[in-house]
C-alpha cells in the first residue's frame, strides 16, 4: 500500500510509546506492501534504537499473533516475531486499527536482488523446519485449514460487471476479462482434482519480498499475517513459481533449495492449483481496490500496475496455472 492512512501521526507515536514502554524519537511511514488495509512505519527510539510497525485497520488474525512466537521457541530463528507489549499480550488497539511492534531488521527484502546461493540453501532448510514443525493444541486452534474453497473466482465474477462499466477500467476488462474468467474456472476445476493430503503449517506468502536480509547475510522471514495449516505445496508454490520476485528459481537455485529443504516431489496438481488460486486471488483484490471510493490516486495506480502484471501472464496463449 502506497498512500499514508488517515491517522494522526503524533498520536499514533505517543500511543506506541505508551503501549510499548518505548521513548519514540521518530516516526518515518514506509510506503512497502500491497495490502490494501494495513501499513507499516519505521519507529527510532530515543536510545538508538529501531522497530517497525505494522498498522491495520480492523484486526490481526489471532494466528497472525501467536504463531510467530510460538515459531520462534520452537528454535526457528528466521521468524521475525511481535514484540511483546508489558503485560505480555502482542497487539495493541488504536481507535479503528490495530498495532503489532517487531524489530527492526537491515537490508531489505529479496524481491528485486535475489538470494545468493548461500540464501537459497537457507531459505530451503527453514521451510524443511517450518513444514515439520507440529503445531501446540493452542496455536492449532487458530490456525485455519485449507479446505480448497477459495472465494476468488465467485469475488473476480462480481466485480467484472463493475469493471467493465468503470472508467478506470473499462479497457482493461475489455481485454482481460475473458482469459481471467477462463481462470476463474480453471481454479475451481483444480479444486475438484486436489488430493488431500497431509497439512502443514504454511507461512502462505513466503515470496522474496516477504525474505529481508542484509547481502549474503542471515533470512528474516516477515508477513505472518495469514499462515495456514495446508499441503506443503501452498509454500512451495511460491518457490516453484516463476511470478514471485526478479530471479526466480532455475536449475541451480532448485538444487540449492532442495538441498536445504531436503527430498522433495512436489505434488503437481497443488502447485498449480495453487498459482491459479493466488493468481485470483490477487486479481480479486486488486479489482476491489482500484474501485474502492476511498482509494487514492496513487493506490489506484499501483494496484493497477500490479493487476496488468498478473493479467498480461495470465492471458499469454502459453500460460498454465
């Protein structure tokens, strides 16, 4: 998300110094992420120190809270956790939005460069962890389930009308909306040919953007907003896929992941069912925002940047889920 939320920023950082018993020194927005309803600021504290905050309007899944820290005890260093507030709890209520505080880490994410091949061995040995990592009976209980009945297709289907009679995106829709709904079919198709087959705890949106580190140096693993207990593959379809991040895997990288991850067959039938279902899924929200009164011009921009992206790859004759 690229526009500043409608907060009052000296509040915001008087609120996060009472909440976290921190002295804010500064309070610097950060225009990085995609989703349309939550935000991130850089916090400096008068000691030196950094944190970033992530803001939402409404509330953080309760998984979204208690996974990272439980991730974090079980010895899986990477996961990048809430700071814990006095009284132990992890987020923290401001007015209509909600704040989740975590460290502050150097470096960036990997979307745009890359990982090394040192990276890719790692990013490779923590999803080998994370998928054989067996979730408390407490944090079981907030985790969803995959259950394969993606509301996507039916989002994309009532937003096309709209679409189509927009002025924004009235073109687009001429051009785009016939391959999308093809898409849209696919993916429920591929729902219905799915083996169910053992869940695991997935991140859900372990991409490069979603890696941070500093050059060659150690992952930092951020955005736990939507884990979800799921076949491996819905992790896996982020590595496999060649529409996350500017260097993708290829032969090489693929032996040095696999060489973290350990055996691995993925199953074919998920991968692509679950690169359509995102797909979808980001085309869905992409539309909603873009027709969203409340989105600023520069939002609209970006989303629509976003959404021509994934709709030129989708409508190539090439193109497979």
């Amino acid at each position: 998300m690229i526009g500043k939320p409608d907060l009052d920023e000296r509040k915001l950082a008087a609120e996060v110094a009472d909440a976290w018993s921190v002295d804010v020194a500064d309070l610097a927005f950060m225009p990085v992420g995609l989703d349309g309803h939550a935000w991130a600021y850089r916090v400096a504290t008068s000691d030196g120190g950094r944190c970033f905050l992530k803001v939402r309007r409404g509330d953080f899944t309760p998984a979204a809270v208690a996974l990272p820290g439980f991730l974090r005890a079980q010895g899986l260093r990477q996961v990048v956790a809430p700071l814990a507030l006095p009284d132990g709890s992890a987020g923290h209520r401001f007015g209509d939005h909600r704040l989740l505080l975590y460290p502050f880490h150097d470096g960036g994410s990997l979307w745009g460069r890359g990982l090394t091949d040192r990276q890719w061995i790692e990013y490779g040995e923590f999803l080998g962890r994370l998928h054989r990592v067996t979730p408390s009976a407490q944090v079981a209980a907030v985790l969803p389930a995959e259950t394969y009945r993606s509301s996507a297709g039916e989002r994309l289907r009532a937003l096309g009308g709209q679409a189509a009679g927009s002025e924004v995106l009235g073109a687009f829709w001429n051009r785009y909306g016939a391959p999308l709904h093809r898409l849209a079919d696919t993916v429920d198709e591929l729902a219905c040919r799915v083996a169910r087959t053992q869940h695991v705890i997935c991140h859900a949106d372990i991409h490069p953007g979603n890696l941070i580190a500093d050059g060659d140096g150690p992952l930092h693993v951020v955005d736990w907003d939507a884990p979800i207990l799921a076949p491996r593959e819905r992790d896996l379809m982020f590595v496999y896929s060649a529409d996350f991040g500017d260097h993708p895997i290829n032969a090489h990288r693929g032996e040095l992941f696999r060489a973290g991850y350990g055996p691995l067959e993925p199953d074919p039938v998920l991968l692509s069912y679950y690169r359509g279902e995102r797909h979808l899924d980001d085309v869905a929200a992409f539309l909603a925002g873009i027709l969203s009164p409340e989105a600023s011009a520069e939002s609209r921009a970006n989303d629509l940047h976003w959404l021509t992206r994934i709709a030129e790859a989708v409508a190539d004759p090439g193109y497979a889920p």
